[in-house]
C-alpha cells in the first residue's frame, strides 16, 4: 500500500449527479450521437466538481459521484459541494436548452443529492486494478437522496444543511423513506445561494468521534490538566 493511498477515517461531503432523460435519448438517438450528448453533459458536471474543489470519484454512465473533504479537506467543504451541486443543476438546464434544440429531445436534466458525515477512505482491488475507494453510509446516502430528488434539484441530507444553514435558502423539511434504509432520512431541497452573513461556519468534523487515538487522547487530556492546575506546559498537535 503507497502512501498516496492509505486507509484514512475522514468527514466529507458526497454529491451524487445522474442525468434525467438520458435512457429515453438512447432510444432515439444513434449511438454516437448520444456518447456525444452524455459526454458532454458528464464534462459539464466533472467542471462543475472540480471548480469548487471537489474530487472526482466515479463516473458510472451518466452518473457521477464527487467527494469534497478527501483526499483534500477545506473547512467549508459542505458550502463547496452545495455550490458544485447548484452549478451542475444550472450547467445541465442550460445544456438540456441545447439538446432540446440540437436533437428535438424534451426533459434532459439532472438530479444531484448530497450527504455529509463520516467515510473510510483507501485501496480496493488486486493487480493492476487497484482503485481509492470511500466506504460509508455517506455515500450511499447522497445516492439514494438523488434518486429522490424531483429533476433539476438538489437534496441534501440533514448534516449537509447543518453546516451550511445560512448561506443557502432551504425548502421545507422532508422525512424519506430511502430503499435500503431501516429509518426515514430528513432531507431539505437547496435553493440559491444567499450573501455571505459574516457568520462563523459550523464544522462538523470537530462533533465525529476519534478511532484509534486513545493514547494520544490521554496524553493531550494530562496536559490541559496541567495546564489548568497553573503548571503550565505546551501541547502540539
């Protein structure tokens, strides 16, 4: 295992696009032309992702899972993938204006659904077919919040909008019953963006839980003890 690649515990936010009317097109459409129109609107998406920071992680057909908070983490990862996710709602209605046009084909669109909490990150795979992979609920969220979404949406899950709660306008609370999951998830659609309030952002990985740092965890406890008790001291992290 390289470096490059090792297993890690991170936050991140998942955002999981599939294009809308792309089955129909392929009934229509020759083959080419629709490798031609999916191509594209798939760049259009990848741009979207990378323009805020956010990191590529599948490409399946005509749907796209970005990570933002791995294998990079910003402090506002949650606001980045919110604003990918609105720009691939706006980069694909446009691009839907010109298949309409271009190819006579009607409801070309997306959905986006995004997730945040926690992912094991790391290699999957054997030979020369090795692949950094996110293992999680996370993701398998944002996936099943896209398939709920109403076309040209995005929907976020609860953690999601926790982080970003002032910096976008939300629709109203929704409690989805999600395939594969024993409990509803709350989710809320995103609306546009708001002006920047000056408000300090909420950082949801300062609430997961610490794996496998027990003894550091100690060690960092005895010395605010210290330094509580006026024998001062440093700690470094």
């Amino acid at each position: 295992m390289t470096t490059s690649m090792r297993e890690e515990r991170k936050v991140v936010t998942a955002v999981f696009a599939d294009l809308v009317g792309s089955t129909a097109l392929a009934e229509r459409l020759d083959p080419e032309e629709v490798k031609v129109v999916v191509g594209e609107a798939v760049a259009r998406i990848v741009r979207a992702t990378e323009a805020f920071g956010g990191t590529v992680k599948d490409l399946a057909g005509d749907g796209v899972l970005a990570l933002f908070g791995a294998p990079a983490a910003h402090e506002d990862d949650a606001e980045r993938a919110l604003r990918s996710a609105l720009r691939i709602v706006q980069e694909i209605h446009d691009y839907g204006a010109e298949v309409e046009r271009g190819w006579g084909a009607e409801g070309f669109d997306v959905r986006v659904g995004v997730a945040t909490g926690p992912v094991v990150l790391g290699p999957i795979g054997a030979g020369d077919r090795i692949e950094y992979a996110a293992f999680g609920d996370t993701v398998n969220t944002a996936a099943r919040l896209q398939a709920s979404a109403r076309p040209g949406t995005v929907l976020a899950g609860a953690a999601t909008r926790q982080l970003a709660s002032e910096l976008f306008a939300w629709g109203d609370r929704q409690e989805l019953a999600l395939k594969g999951k024993t409990v509803r998830v709350t989710a809320f659609e995103v609306g546009r963006a708001l002006p920047a309030s000056g408000r300090p952002r909420r950082h949801l990985g300062a609430q997961a839980p610490i794996v496998g740092r027990d003894a550091e965890v100690a060690t960092g406890n005895a010395v605010i003890g210290e330094i509580l008790a006026g024998r001062g001291g440093i700690l470094f992290v």
